[in-house]
C-alpha cells in the first residue's frame, strides 16, 4: 500500500512518492494509471484542469484514497489554497461532461477537492456501487453536483432544469444550494438524506422522492418543498408550498413549515396528504387542498432568520436563481442581489473562483499598502455613508496587468427596496499597465448607505488588478 503525492510544481516523470517538486506528479492522470488497491494519493493546492476518470478499484479493507490537502499538511512545500478539479478551459469557461468520474470503480474516497466547470453534467459522478464515498467536496458551476455515492460534509451549488444537486446518493450532513425553473429535478432526488440542507429558488423541490431525516428545505415555488419520499422531523422553511402532494406518495412524522405560502397541500380528495402530526408557524395558510387534519398555524417563530443567512454569506457567490442555465445567464444570488457584473455576464468559472485579497508588496497604491488584489474576475464591496443635498465622492488607484482584457471599474450605487443594485456614478479605467486613478461622484437626495464597488473584469490566464482602499471625499 504505497502513498503518493500530486503537486503543482512536480512533474509526471517523477516518481511520485514525495511531497516535493522533485518528488510529486503534477497530474490526477498520472496517479490513476499507476495507483493499486490501499493507495493514497494527497493532492496539493492549485488549479488541475483536467477531468479525472478512475480506473482501479479498491476493497474493502484496501480502499483507495484521494485527499485534497489545502492547507499543505502533507505538501508542505506548496501554498495552501482549494484544490481545484475543473472543466473549465483556459478562458475560464465551462465545458461538457462529467468532470469526476469513479467510471464504475468501487472503494475509492476522495475528500476535500472543489470540482467546477460542467455545462451540461454532473460535476462528479459516482453512481451506484459499494464504497464510493465523497467526503467534504464542494461542487459548483456544473449542470448537476454528485450522482449516487455516499457523500458526507459535502456542499452543491448548481442550477440546471435537467440534473439534480445530489441524485441518488447517500447523504449526511450535506448542503445544496440550486436554482432552477423545474418541477422534476431537486436538491436532493431519489436518495436518503440525514441532517441535510437544501436551498432552492424558482420551482425546484428541495427535497423530491427522497427519504429523509432530520433535513432542512428552504424555498421551494409551486410544487413543494418537500415532495414525494418519506420525511422524518422534517422543516420547511419559505417555500410556495411545504409539503406537497399525494398522500400515497408523501409520507410525513411530525413534519414543521415556517414562514410558506401554504404549510401543506394536498392534490387528490381521493388521497389526501396526510398532516396528523403537522405543525406550522408563521405561514399565510397552514394548510390547503386535500390534507387529512386541519392543520393551526402557529402565532410566533422562534428565532431570527438573519443569522441563517448571515452563515450562508460563504456559499452564495455560486448560487443563482436563474433561468434553467449556470452558465451566463443574468442573474441574482440567494439574498437577491445582481450577479453579473454591470454589463458583464454570469460565468461558471470566473466570478466564483475569483480571488480577493489584500495585498502588501505591490507599490505605492498611491498610499499606504495594503492595497486589494484580485486575480481574474470578480468584486469587492464598500459601504459609503452619504448626506442628503452633500455631494460625495469615491476614488480609487488602479493598475491592470493585462491591458488585452476587459477594464477594470469603479462603480457607486445604491441597493433599491427589492434588493437590486442601480449604479449612479461609473468609472472605467483606461488602456494603460500604469497605475490610474478612478472616481465617481453623487448627490444623494436622502441620507443612505451608498456601495462603491470595485470591479475586476479580465479573465484572462494570470490576469489580475489591483486596487487601493479606497478615499472618499
């Protein structure tokens, strides 16, 4: 049982049994073609932009292992960061079919790797078989996230009419975040879930011909949340509908809906759902249709829902509420906010993986380091307080590495009542590697807390801009 190591830095004539650049592969296709059963292979942090397609099965007593090390545990001589396995090609975009692939290979575990960049599939595909596990891997930007398996820890962000999040799949303590206009495919489908959540917009079930317990749905339009499948200590939280359906086909202990349009709704008189022990709190209706009990809609919720989103904060850069398409398509994250960036569009790649940090070495910023450094595309934020009838102004220095890409820019507005960013003020930078400096203005007529946004836009291979903090005047 031999333990080998892939690193950015090593190279595929090596023997692959080191850490160092002198030692470790550079490709997952290396280490599939040589890895035996009992194997374990650590990956170092980087961008692998390669699909992987297991080609050795394990047992049970010798699984094969491949462990994704960010934080260089064992690649010490790396820089930590996400190991990421993509489909995206070199402009950032995603590609078709499966990025991971256990192609059929049983006993092999793979953990904390982020795989992106499907347009039209799973971004891992286990299927079904016996030991097929994923363990902490975060699946964003593809059509679907993980089929079949047993996936533990694991996060989705998807938003396609025809996959899934997690289908078919075994699952514990999970997260999927999807959008989607579809009735038939969910966050979770034809599975079991335990202490999963699933957040939804648009009409997709979080939870569809799945048996769960303990799980969360959030969202969820015109066809439930919850819909189909047996569902132990269910809640339902802010869906069009909580519950859903036949009563032959959706079974339910001590289900609980929050905050829905209706807590529970039956479709048949014939076969009514079943709500003996429903509760539901703070729902326009408790329920409706053909339901067996009536159920009484509670006067109070017992906690705040802005903590909730406040720990999701993380995991909405992927997540869209779109049209049916994760890959440029105009549209907003869960919280309601735009995410294309002005005039730019909504990729799989880029504006996810982007990389915002501050940074202290590079010159003047025309100040004091540091300064923001952000490598290909994506954003940064600042809340600026303005006066009603005071003129305020917002400037920035700013220098593009690449002057073949889109420019960056520098962009005042305000977040309007449904939530929606309107720009007031636009700064573009000019065709220059020097550093320049950005400035929008506004009068505002009330007083508000105006946003200045920071906007990287090229996503050209090692393209990156860097920003001062800004002055506002």
């Amino acid at each position: 049982m031999a333990t080998y190591y892939i690193s950015k830095g090593g190279d595929d004539g090596n023997a692959g049994t080191g850490p160092g650049a002198a030692a470790a592969w550079l490709t997952w296709a290396k280490a599939v073609a040589v890895v035996a059963a009992g194997d374990t292979v650590y990956v170092g942090p980087g961008r692998y932009g390669e699909r992987v397609t297991l080609a050795t099965a394990g047992g049970v007593a010798t699984v094969i292992t491949w462990i994704g090390d960010p934080d260089c545990q064992y690649l010490t001589s790396d820089t930590p960061g996400i190991v990421r396995v993509t489909g995206c090609d070199a402009n950032e975009l995603a590609t078709a079919n499966t990025v991971f692939n256990f192609n059929g290979k049983d006993y092999n575990t793979v953990k904390d790797i982020w795989v992106d960049g499907s347009t039209d599939a799973y971004g891992v595909t286990a299927g079904a078989g016996n030991g097929r596990i994923c363990e902490r891997v975060k699946v964003h930007g593809c059509s679907g996230g993980i089929t079949g398996g047993t996936n533990k820890f694991c996060s989705i962000i998807t938003g396609s009419n025809t996959e899934s999040g997690i289908f078919q799949g075994t699952n514990t303590a999970c997260i999927v975040m999807r959008g989607s206009t579809a009735a038939d495919s969910a966050a979770y489908r034809g599975g079991t879930s335990t202490n999963c959540i699933a957040i939804t917009g648009g009409d997709s079930p979080t939870f569809y011909q799945e048996t769960t317990v303990n799980c969360i749905g959030i969202g969820g339009r015109s066809t439930g949340s919850f819909r189909e499948g047996t569902h132990t200590n269910p809640i339902a939280l802010l869906g069009g509908y909580g519950f859903y359906g036949l009563g032959s086909a959706i079974t339910l202990t001590n289900p609980v809906a929050i905050g829905c349009n209706y807590g529970f709704y039956g479709t048949n008189a014939g076969d009514k759902l079943g709500t003996a022990t429903a509760k539901a709190v703070w729902c326009k209706a408790a329920s409706g249709g053909e339901v067996t009990h009536a159920v009484t809609s509670g006067a109070a919720i017992l906690w705040d829902l802005l903590p909730l989103l406040a720990a999701l904060e993380p995991l909405v850069p992927g997540f869209l509420q779109n049209n049916g398409t994760n890959v440029g398509a105009p549209s907003v994250d869960i919280l309601g906010r735009v995410r294309p960036m002005g005039t730019g569009t909504t990729d799989a790649g880029p504006w996810e993986l982007s990389t915002v940090t501050h940074h202290w070495t590079a010159g003047s910023y025309s100040a004091v380091a540091p300064g923001i450094k952000i490598t290909l595309k994506g954003q940064q934020i600042f809340k600026v307080p303005a006066t009603a009838g005071t003129s305020i102004s917002v400037a920035v220095a700013c220098k593009h590495v690449d002057t073949t890409g889109d420019k960056p820019q520098l962009i005042l507005g305000r977040i309007g009542t449904d939530g929606t960013f309107t720009a007031i003020d636009t700064d573009t930078a000019a065709v220059t590697t020097d550093w320049q400096t950005l400035t929008v203005t506004a009068t505002p007529d009330v007083d508000e807390l105006l946003e200045a946004r920071l906007y990287a836009r090229d996503t050209t291979a090692g393209a990156y801009t860097l920003f001062s903090d800004p002055v506002v005047g």
